[in-house]
C-alpha cells in the first residue's frame, strides 16, 4: 500500500506569481527510502512540510496509508520529522531527550524506559543515556535527533537535509549509518537533499524537483543514465 501519496498538491506563498510546489502527483512504496532531490529553492522543505502538516496546502492534497490528512494537524498523521536543525533540549538527559515526545503523549513511565532503549540500541547510543547533549558529538547528537523522533514509531519518517551540519567526514559516515538503520527499522522515509552523491548512495528512488515542479521519478541508475530532460541530465551529471 501507499504510506504517502500527494495529488496535485500545491503552495503559492501570498502574491508570488511562480508556485514554490506546483501540482506534484508522487506515491511512495511500503518501505522505501525515497529522495526528494533538488537546488535550493526548488520546494523540496515546503513538499516535506506540507506532508508533514506543517504548512498548509494552497491545492490538492496529502494522504497516508490511503487516508486523506491535509486538514488533520501533524500529531495525527503518524509521521515524524527530523530537521536540519535538530534541536535537542540541553538542559535534559539522551534518555529524557529521546523519551520527551512519548512523555507529551502521556505514555507511562514504564513503556517510556522500554521504548528508548529500543530506539537508543538501534542507534547505537544505548551507552550515552545518561549525558547531555553538550557532551556529545554532532554525530551523537544527530543519532539522538534520530532515536527521538523514532520512537513513537512513526508510519513515516521524513527527514530534511539532516546531514548538512556536519563535515564531510562524518556525513559520508553518517550516510551509511542512516542507511543501514532504514534497512533495519524498514520504516518509509522521505529524505530531502541538495546533494546528488547523497541521493545517489541512499535513495531507492530519486524525485528531481526544479521550480516546484516534478522532472522525473526513478532510481538512482535510472534518472543519472536515462535523465528525462535536460534539467535532469545537467543536475545530475554536474558535481554537488
Ligand atoms: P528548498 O527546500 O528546495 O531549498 P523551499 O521549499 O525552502 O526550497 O523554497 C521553495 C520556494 O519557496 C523558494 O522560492 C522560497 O523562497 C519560497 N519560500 C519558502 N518558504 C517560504 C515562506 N515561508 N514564505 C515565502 N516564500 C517561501
Ligand atoms: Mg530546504
């Protein structure tokens, strides 16, 4: 089934003549790590964030697991979003940090232990439960970012450049980490960059977006070799 399916949604910000997304139609496949691939300023954060519910909809519609959400607020629609600034409270522990969303939803003490270390052994950040965020490293912090908003357990997991705060040392790293956390947890994930290697190394399929516009959906091999116009065939054949 379709975790997320987009039908013609749109967003014109106030009196701009160019929509920043214009009538985009994309389905996601149960699972896949799916990439949202173009230059800044191309609609990829207000496509995320209106699936997200965080930014209304000029048209069309967002719907999950088959079920239309574009007037549900984003509590509802069993997502969770990880941004590029991933903001951790620094004045609480990894456990009460990763533990806050559960908290807010009134889950019990109990069922909250269980849950972050689930979420914090996935991650691989079992051991840090008790530190601060100030005591640990981007990359720590990034998997703490991570386990938090993993551990409601969303349908769908939509991340937003979140690799670009680090350096290119640990990206490349923390790029293989993510991946292989999506093929162990198989949640759904849409993954939004700028970056064409990236893409290319984590997307089972890439969308390439130009002005708020669709140019092609496909795999890495498929839009890299058979690009469908030549936006496509620059974008991808240009160097990040
Ligand atoms: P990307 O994430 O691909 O860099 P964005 O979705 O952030 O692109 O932006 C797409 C277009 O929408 C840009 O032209 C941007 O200036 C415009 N935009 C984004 N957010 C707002 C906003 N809150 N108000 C007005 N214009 C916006
Ligand atoms: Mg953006």
């Amino acid at each position: 089934m379709a975790v997320v399916e987009t039908r013609k949604l749109t967003k014109v910000f106030g009196k701009a003549e160019a929509g920043a997304v214009n009538a985009v139609d994309l389905v996601t496949r149960d699972g896949e790590f799916l990439v949202f691939l173009g230059p800044s300023g191309s609609g990829k954060s207000t496509l995320l964030r209106m699936i997200a519910g965080l930014e209304e909809p000029t048209a069309g519609d967002v719907l999950i697991g088959g079920k239309v959400v574009t007037r549900l607020p984003p509590r509802a629609r069993g997502i969770a979003m990880v941004f590029q600034s991933y903001a951790l409270y620094p004045h609480l522990s990894v456990q009460r940090n990763i533990g806050f969303p559960l908290k807010a939803h009134g889950v019990p003490k109990e069922k909250r232990l269980e849950r972050v270390r689930w979420a914090a052994d996935l991650l691989g950040i079992g051991h840090l439960l008790e530190r601060r965020p100030r005591e640990l490293s981007g990359g720590e912090r990034q998997r703490v970012a991570l386990a938090r908003a993993l551990v409601r357990e969303p349908t769908v997991f939509l991340l937003d450049e979140p690799l670009s705060n680090l350096d290119a040392k640990l990206r490349a790293s923390a790029r293989e980490e993510l991946t292989q956390f999506h093929k162990r947890v198989g949640t759904t994930t849409i993954y939004v960059t700028h970056d064409q290697v990236e893409a290319m190394a984590m997307g089972n399929r890439i969308v390439v977006l130009d002005k708020g516009i669709v140019r092609q959906i496909g795999t890495p091999r498929e839009v890299y070799d058979e690009p469908a116009d030549t936006f496509v065939a620059t974008f991808l054949g240009s160097p990040p």
